[in-house]
C-alpha cells in the first residue's frame, strides 16, 4: 500500500512538472495573465454582437439570453486565444 502511494505522488509530480508558467504579458510593470486580456475582448465583442443583434432585430430570436451571451463570450475569448497566444 505504501509503494502504491508513494507510486501516485511521484506520478503526480513527474506529470505536473511538464506544465508551463500561465503566459503573461508586462502592462507598466505588473505581469498580468494573458486569459483576462481574452476574456475583457470576449466582453467587448459580445457586446458590440448585441448592438448588431439589435440593430437586426434578431435579438428577439435568439433563445434564451442567459446562455446565448455567456456562451458567446466564451466564443470570442477562446478564439482570440487560439489565435494570437497559440
């Protein structure tokens, strides 16, 4: 039991150590993750998707706008990840 233990902590520890630091970018001296950076876009651009929505009058049809605008945002954050961090 000891041996499947110790097995399960140095396993751990060998697979967490490939991780990398989080990316961050320097902002006036102070290092900030770069994922706020993609979340305050995803923010922006789910808003100015709103103002198309409504200026479209499609905004009556799109569903339920507690999941259709969150999901949205996490849209816009993850692609702007993928395309200037990865």
């Amino acid at each position: 039991m000891r041996t499947v233990r110790l097995f399960c902590v140095i396993g751990g520890v060998w697979i967490s150590s490939s991780c990398e630091r989080a990316p961050s970018v320097d902002v006036l001296g102070s290092f900030f993750p770069i994922w706020i950076f993609c979340i305050a876009a995803g923010i922006f651009l789910t808003i100015l998707a709103r103002r198309i929505f409504v200026r479209l009058k499609i905004d009556s049809e799109l569903g339920p706008v507690i999941v259709i605008y969150p999901c949205l945002t996490a849209f816009f954050a993850f692609v702007i990840w993928l395309i200037f961090f990865r």
